[in-house]
C-alpha cells in the first residue's frame, strides 16, 4: 500500500507513536519495552507483512543510543524505518529482533561488537571484529585508542 | 592521537641484517642453487583484499608471471616459497600472518604487495585494526607500492626479487631471528 | 644373468631414492622456531583432538580397495607370461577372478561400500 | 550389524583465514563428523578496517575511495551509491550523459565481476581452464576501465554530481567490439562448464536455499533471485535512468547452486542487453554538476539503494550540517548472504561447501568492511 494508506494504518493501530517523515521512509518512533511487540505485529499482520528487515544498525548521539531498523514488505513492496531511543548508555539493553528475522543474528553481533548494546534473547551474541580481549566499542563516539593515527 | 605528539619511533621499525647487506662473494655452488631458486620460486595463495584480484590477473593469460617460474601457487606454506602480502593485514590477522610465515620451509621470502602492507596505505589515518606496515610482523623483501599496483609492477617486483635472490648468499640465512622481542 | 640385472636395479632404484633425500636433508639450511613443527590449519592453531572414533565406514572401504588393489598386483606377471602359457592360464585366471568376484559380492550384501 | 548405527564423535576444522576456496580471510569453524558437516560458525574480522569509523572523519567527497575497497569487484557500483546518497541530500541531479555512462559502467563492472566469479567458481571446483578464459574478456573490461578512469580496478570515477571526466574517445568502439566477442564466447562458458556431468553432478540439487529462508536471512541478488525473490533494486527503486533501459530481472524458483550458477550467466547477458541498448544513444551534453569544494549536507538522514553485482548495497548517510558525515552506514549484500551460508551446510559434505561457498560468491571484505 502507498506511503498515505501506511501512515493512516499505523496511526490506527500504534496510537501512541509518533511518526515522522524523511525524503526516504516513513519513521515510527517506538519505545524500548515496546518493540517486540511492534516488530512482530507489522510482521505477521495480513495487511503489512514486513517480512524483510533490510538493515539495523544504531547511531550513537553522545547523549544517548539511536537503534534503527529499516524493513520492507517483498508481497506489498512498501518500507517502513523503526526507531528507538536508548537513554542509557553504558548498559544499554534491548529485545533482540532474531525469533522475528533470521538476518538480525548477524546485525545484532555487529551492533554489539561495535556499540556495546547487548541484546536479551539473541542466541549467541558474540564479537564478531574484534578479537575478544579488545577493550572497549569502536563506533563509540567517545572510543579512545592510542594505536589510532589522526590528522 | 595526533601526529605531531607521536614521539616514540615509526612503530613500522625495518628489520636490520643480521650479516650488514648480502655481501657479493657467491661461489660457484651458490650460483647454481641461485639459479635454480630464483627461477621456480612457488608463492603462497594469500590474498586478503584488492590485491589478490591484481595478483589473479598477474597469473592470468595476459600478464602471465608463469615466464618467471611463479605459476605454481601453494595453498599449504608447507610447498611455498615465497608469500605475496597482497591485501590488508589487520590486527587479528598479524598473528596469522606471523605463524604461516614460520611454517614455511626455510628459503623463504617476502614480497609485501601494495600500499596496505608497506604503511597502512589508504587506511594509515582513524584506522583503529589496520597494521600500519608488514614489516612489522615479518622481514620483507621487496615491496611494490600501488593501490592495487599493476600486474607488470607486481612482474616487475618478482623480477627485483629473483636479481635479489641470484646476489645473495645460498646457505647463510641473512633474515635476523626475530622470535625473542615479538610483541 | 637374471638376478643380478635385478639386484642391481634395486640397488639403484635405493640408492637413487637414498641421494635424493639425504642431500636435500644434508644441503638444505634449517631453522628451528616453535610454530614451524605445529599442524598447519590455515593458519589457526588446531582446536579438540583428532584422536576421534571415526565411521566405520572408512575403514571398510579401505579394507575392500586394499583387497582387489592387491588382485590387480597378481594379474600383473600373469600378464606378462600369458602369452607362452596360453589356454590353461585363462582359465586360471577367470576362476581367482570369479572367486573375487564372490566376495565383492559378499561386500556389497553386507553394505560395506555404501557410503554414508 | 547396521554399519551407520556405531557411536562417532565430532570433529572440528578450521577453513580459515588462508583457504583457497574463502576467496579472502573468512574462517569457518566447521563441526564435523567424518565428512558430514553438522554445524559452523562463521568468525569475520580478519579484514575489518574501520571503514564506518573512518568515513566519520573524512568528507563527504573524500570517504567515497573507502567504498570501492569494501566490494572491490562492484567499485563503480560503490561509488554510484554514495554519490547518489549525497546527491539526494543536496537535491541535485546528475546530467543526463553522466547518467547514462554511470549506468554503462555499472553495467561493465556487473560484467567483469561475474566473470571473475566464473573463473573462480571453476578453479574451486577443480577445472583450471574456466579461469583463464574468464580473464581474456575481463581483462578487455579492464582495459576500457583504465582508458576512461585512469585506473583498472578502483577506479574512484564516479563522484557526486556525475563522473570525473569524459568518456574516452574510441570507448564507444571498444565496448562494441568487447560485446561483439562475449556474445559469442558464451557458448564456450556452456562447453567448459555448464555441460560436464561433474560439474552438473557437485551442484544441482547441492545447497538448496528456500525463498522464505532467503528472505528472512535477508539475501539478496543473484542468491535470493534464485529461490525465486523478486529484490532486484534497479527494478523496484530506479535509479540513474534504470526505469529508461528495457531488461529482464531474471528469476529461477530451485534456488539450489545450479540455479545460482545459471541466473548469474543469464545476468550476464541482461548486462550485455543494456549495454547495447546504451551504447550508440549516450546523450551530449555536460558529464559533471560543478560542486563547491566543502561539500555540506543538511541535517538528516539519507539512504540509497543500489543494486551491485552480488546484491543490494545500502549506504545511509546520517549528517548533522557539518563537512563530514556524522554516521555512514553500509548494509553490504555479502554480509547476509553469508547467513545463508550456515543452514545450507547442515549436513552437507565437505566437498558441497566448496560449491556452496563458490555460487554464493562471497567478497570477504565486503562482510568486514
């Protein structure tokens, strides 16, 4: 379905979630305790099928974590962005998307192995970079490392 | 970390000869073990990045380094003669490195094969895993800057290589043990 | 005449065989460092043991090669004289072959070379 | 006694970093019994660089030569995607001629890599000669490359706002003569190839991939179109002029590695159609949109879709107004077509992961970044 019948359906059945709108996607801002539930309605629901999380990734804005999750339906060829806020960063803590879609596994190692945010419910969450005596997250925009060579 | 506060030396510090420079008093019989060395010298396959592809092309028909005896490449450092650093080297892989490099039977050597592996290259700066420099983990060659180099600069390395090897002493090894300080 | 043109190629099938190996041991210059004597596993160290209970089916399967391998090393004088000896040496021949015939039959019953 | 019903432990091996069939320094820690593969775990990182880290601190004209070194046998194609994303921020469209040589070279770089893949697909299976005639034409590609670009395998030639410079003069004469001889040497891949019993035999049926697995492991190209996936980016969100050039998204439902194989060789000849189609109708007219020199975006996010020669590269952009982006991302194709790599092993032999490995046609460091 178009961009408007999507906005109008989750306005309907998320009533609580903000949604804004970026030249790409439509975004729905989603609370941390919340997102599984949400995930997993857009997927199974007969009127989305969001069978297809296309990337998750997060973005560390200093004071706090960003998580994004971009997701496309392969039957109804809409897309649809999820954000959540993570306030706490130093144990920031979130359902992991896997039982939903197979390609979080890999996502979520990633994200864990250069942010530091640790997923409850991820099979095996493990570094997947770095070797795993590395002390501390490279993305991190507060990571120090004196082995680094900057201009 | 910024350059200018980077006091301590070049951490890419040049392995020095154990004999000084490959003196030139090479006997007949070093002549011939030479000969036969430099002209059937059998790399290694490794390949981390960009540089294998150009390495592949060096071994494809067009460029063609079977002239010079290198067609024979070894999967196992067992068979190998010589390893073509071609591609990155990263922190996880140094010790890889360091160890496929012990496992090859004795006259070997190293041909450190574009910009990564002489400093870092294109990832020297904000690069937190990239080895700024093959030279570091294992003695080296030759090294044939390029991003990727050419498949005739790649040749013509090999080329360096063998004159390298038909100047050198056959049975005196002239690469320092480095085993005790490696970090 | 015979033996000794044999004695002699076995001596210089060793000796040959002897040179090649011990000039290369004798000529060829070696260091020793730790990692050079360790399994080579693509360049990781090897991880669990190898001292594992394999399928028997290998075993089997080697045990049943070995066998007509060792037949096929049988034909090989008989080849050779075949023609002076004639009739009488064919039709000894197909009797050990039909008798190894018997027990490649006798493997395949017992599944021994299926593979898993 | 059954002979399959005694008691064996398992076994575990390194396919590691220095493997002739990773194509790169991927290691798999393989459990096996005897030759039977129960379980793996992929281990990357042997060539993580940082790219993410480092694009943060270049600008936004800069950190695009970073891209064609992720997926070095997609460089054009990197590059189109980056400067595509900076060129939706700053709301500007590339010319109408750099347009259409953006999307011929996309086009010849799609070429080039799948014919790599080809020579290598049959190294790894045993067959030295694929190898060498993979090479021939794609030595030719390379040679156009270098004409036009300067360089043979990263060519840093398409930028933000079009292309660095004019094409070559006898381009156009060279891509025909170059199209001329690949549609004929096709028939040769099927003789080599395609038609031997044993190559036949180590891949139909071997490594078979269900479309609902493909899209929840999230695979995407020629692995996912395989099984029978409509996801090809050119067709579903097109860009530089895709939607004007008429093509074929071509689709296999058996999704085994014969499958992968054959979609890949039929690509092959949708890129020569478009190519044939561009050639000798490249519009005049300016290559380039002149940019300042400080490129700035406006705050926000961007993201990009494009569709390089192993699946679909996603390069969001998140920029808040300075001269150097604040988060690059890039959702690479390979990193999760190597998920796909761990359920079709399950009890496969050592011998089919060879093949697995090779139609998946892995880029390691375009998992590690």
């Amino acid at each position: 379905m178009t961009k408007e019948e999507l906005k109008s359906y989750l306005e309907k059945t998320f009533p609580g979630m903000t949604q804004e709108e970026n030249i790409d996607f439509l975004v729905l801002w989603v609370e941390k305790d919340e997102i599984f539930e949400v995930a997993r309605k857009l997927k199974e629901d007969e009127a989305t099928r969001f069978d297809f999380l296309f990337d998750e990734t997060a973005i560390d804005w200093q004071t706090h974590f960003e998580m994004v999750y971009h997701m496309t339906s392969t039957t109804y060829r809409h897309d649809l962005e999820i954000k959540v806020k993570l306030e706490d960063r130093d144990h920031a803590e979130l359902p992991s998307m896997e039982p939903l879609w197979k390609a979080a596994e890999m996502y979520e190692n990633e994200i864990y192995d250069l942010f530091g945010i640790r997923f409850s419910g991820h099979p095996h969450l493990r570094r997947i970079f770095m070797s795993n005596e590395w002390k501390g997250y490279p993305l991190r925009k507060d990571y120090q490392d004196d082995d680094v060579i900057s201009l | 970390m910024d350059v200018n506060k980077n006091t301590e030396p070049f951490p890419g510090e040049i392995y020095e000869d154990e004999t000084g420079n490959t003196n030139f008093l090479v006997s007949s019989i070093d002549k011939l073990s030479n000969w036969a060395r430099s002209n059937s010298l059998w790399p290694l396959t490794f390949g981390t990045s960009c540089c294998a592809i150009e390495m592949m092309s060096a071994a494809s028909a067009k460029y063609d380094w079977s002239r010079f005896g290198f067609e024979v490449a070894r999967a196992t450092p067992r068979q190998a003669d010589l390893i073509i650093v071609a591609g990155t080297i990263t922190k996880k892989m140094a010790p890889v490195l360091k160890r496929l490099y012990n496992q090859m039977p004795e006259p070997k050597y190293v041909i450190a094969m574009g910009a990564c592996t002489i400093t870092g290259g294109p990832f020297f700066y904000n690069s937190y895993t990239v080895v700024k420099g093959v030279d570091n983990i294992i003695p080296v060659d030759v090294y044939i800057p390029g991003c990727p180099p050419r498949p005739e600069a790649l040749l013509e390395g090999m080329m360096k290589l063998q004159e390298k090897i038909r100047h050198s002493r056959a049975y005196v090894i002239d690469k320092p043990k480095k085993e005790e300080n490696d970090d | 005449m015979g033996s000794v043109s044999i004695l002699l190629l076995m001596f210089c099938g060793f000796a040959f065989a002897a040179l090649a190996i011990g000039l290369g041991n004798k000529l060829s210059i070696k260091r020793y460092n730790p990692e050079k004597g360790e399994a080579y596993e693509c360049g990781m160290e090897t991880q669990g043991t190898t001292w594992v209970q394999f399928h028997v089916g290998y075993y089997l399967f080697a045990l049943v090669f070995l066998l007509f391998d060792v037949e096929i090393a049988f034909l090989y004088p008989w080849a050779v004289v075949f023609k002076e000896i004639g009739m009488v040496a064919f039709i000894e021949i197909v009797f050990f072959v039909l008798v190894l015939f018997l027990g490649l039959l006798y493997a395949h019953k017992k599944k021994a070379l299926s593979w898993m | 006694m059954e002979t399959n019903d005694i008691k064996h432990d398992e076994f575990v091996i390194n396919v590691g970093p220095q493997h002739p069939s990773t194509h790169g320094v991927l290691r798999l820690e393989l459990w096996l019994d005897g030759e039977e593969i129960i379980d793996s775990k992929p281990h990357l990182g042997y060539i993580h660089r940082g790219i993410e880290k480092m694009s943060e601190a270049l600008g936004y004209k800069q950190f695009i030569y970073l891209t064609s070194r992720m997926d070095y046998l997609s460089a054009h194609i990197n590059n189109q995607a980056c400067s595509l994303a900076i060129e939706k921020g700053l709301q500007i469209e590339a010319p109408a001629r750099a347009q259409v040589i953006r999307v011929l070279m996309a086009e010849l770089t799609r070429l080039a890599s799948h014919q790599l893949w080809w020579g290598a697909l049959g190294l790894d299976l045993g067959a030295v000669s694929p190898f060498f005639y993979a090479f021939r034409e794609r030595e030719m590609i390379l040679e156009i490359f270098e004409e036009t670009c300067g360089s043979r395998l990263t060519m840093n030639y398409i930028t933000p706002g079009g292309v660095v410079n004019d094409l070559h003069p006898d381009f156009v004469r060279k891509v025909k003569v170059l199209i001329e001889q690949l549609k004929g040497n096709l028939h040769e891949y099927y003789q080599l190839l395609t038609g031997n019993v044993i190559f036949q035999a180590r891949t139909r049926g071997v490594g078979i991939l269900s479309a609902e697995d493909a899209v929840s492991l999230g695979c995407t190209g020629p692995v996912a179109r395989a099984s029978g996936v409509k996801c090809d980016v050119r067709k579903l969100h097109p860009y530089d002029g895709y939607d004007k050039v008429e093509f074929k998204e071509v689709l296999n439902d058996k999704g085994d590695n014969f499958a992968r194989y054959w979609l890949r060789i039929e690509e092959m000849k949708q890129s020569i159609y478009i190519i044939e189609q561009l050639i000798d109708n490249i519009p005049e007219g300016s290559y380039r949109e002149k940019l300042k020199g400080i490129v700035k975006l406006p705050a926000g996010e961007y993201y990009q879709r494009v569709e390089t020669a192993r699946g679909e590269l996603g390069v969001y952009l998140v920029s808040d107004g300075k001269k150097e982006p604040y988060r690059v991302r890039f959702r690479t194709p390979n990193f999760s077509n190597l998920n796909a790599l761990r359920p079709m092993m399950k009890g496969a032999k050592i011998g089919d992961m060879v093949s697995m490995m090779a139609t998946l046609d892995l880029i390691i460091p375009d998992i590690d970044r």
